[in-house]
C-alpha cells in the first residue's frame, strides 16, 4: 500500500521540487518562482508531500507585509501549489496546504494571502470578502485571504520581490 508523508522541504529536494513544479504548471515560471524565492530568504514555509520517497507535491509561503499608516503587519503569501499531475484528486494538495496552516498558526503567524481559484481555496477557509479592502495590483476574486488572529483588514500588499522579477514576464 501507498504511504504518503508530508515534511519540510530540505535544500536536497531542489530538483524534485523543481521538477513537479514544471509538471504540475506545464511551464518553468514558478518553479524559478521557487528558487528566487529560497534564493532571497523569502521564504517562510516550504512543506513537500512524498510518496513511497518521491516527491510528488510542493506548497510554498512566502513573506508578505501588509502596509497601512507606516505599520506593516507581516503576513505570507500562499504560492506556488503543486501536486505531480498523475497524482491530482487524491488529496496531496489538500494534506499540504493544512498541515502547513497548522504549522504557520504554530508558528504566530496571523494572515494569509493567496491568489487562486475561489472554489479550490475556499475549503481551506480562504475568501475574497477578508481580502476585498486590501489594495494590491492583484485584486480581483481570486484574491483572497484568512486570518488566524489579529490582522490588518485594508492596507497595501507588499510582496517578495521574486514575485515582480519571476512573474512578469
Ligand atoms: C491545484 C492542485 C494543487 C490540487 O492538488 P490535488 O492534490 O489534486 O488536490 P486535492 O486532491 O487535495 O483536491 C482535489 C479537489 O480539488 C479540486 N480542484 C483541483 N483544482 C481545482 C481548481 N483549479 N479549481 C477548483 N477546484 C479544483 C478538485 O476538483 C477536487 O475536488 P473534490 O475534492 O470536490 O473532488 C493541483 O491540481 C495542481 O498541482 N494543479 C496545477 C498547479 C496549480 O494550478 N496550482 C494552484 C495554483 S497556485
């Protein structure tokens, strides 16, 4: 029988996590999302699902800081997501994103942020209504956000800078 674990990324995953990165999206994008990401400190947690020892899912948070009157209340972004394809609807995505919920609450931290589809991360707790006040270039409906305690409500969104320099091509 199949035993899936779930752990956290070590700097010996890279190329597996690299590799179900191009697969699951198709395109090299946000697997150089990822490394920028490691690269530049900004990331905050990195969790890999593996099955029988292959790594066969990856979730990334990053820093976020969401900035309002000169305060900026740090936050982190939930991105990128990604499951090996010929193993889509058998739960690894959703084993990462709640164990890594569990370990960021753990961990103190109050808000985050993703930018997906609504019906996909709505299951998590995410929503457009807690993140509709947030000023982003990203606002729209997939824009969505939880809290875990006290924060901002409105504010600016300020992401890692891989985010502009990966992803703006
Ligand atoms: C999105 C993704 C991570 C989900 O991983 P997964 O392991 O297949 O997800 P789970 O098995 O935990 O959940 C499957 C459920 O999510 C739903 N789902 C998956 N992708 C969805 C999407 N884009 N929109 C809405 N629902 C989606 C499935 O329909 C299924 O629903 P059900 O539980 O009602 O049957 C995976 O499909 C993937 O890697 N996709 C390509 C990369 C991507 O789009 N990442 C997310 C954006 S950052």
């Amino acid at each position: 029988m199949s035993m899936m674990s779930i752990r956290a990324a070590t700097i010996k995953d890279r190329e597996a996590i690299r590799l179900v990165e191009e697969h699951a999206f198709g395109q090299q994008a946000e697997a150089g999302l990822v490394d920028a990401l490691v690269a530049s400190g900004d990331s905050v947690l990195e969790l890999v699902a593996e099955e029988d020892g292959q790594v066969v899912g990856h979730v990334l948070f990053s820093r976020l800081y969401v900035e309002t009157n000169g305060h900026r209340h740090p936050a982190v972004a939930l991105a990128p997501l990604a499951v090996e394809p010929s193993f889509h609807g058998t739960g690894i995505g959703g084993a990462l994103v709640r164990e890594a919920h569990l370990r960021l609450k753990q961990a103190g931290e109050t808000l985050s942020i993703v930018l997906g589809e609504p019906a996909y991360y709505g299951r998590f707790g995410y929503s457009h209504a807690r993140a509709s006040a947030f000023q982003s270039d990203y606002q729209c409906e997939a824009l969505q956000a939880q809290a875990w305690g006290e924060a901002p409500e409105s504010g600016k969104l300020v992401y890692a800078p891989a985010f502009t320099s990966e992803l703006a091509a």
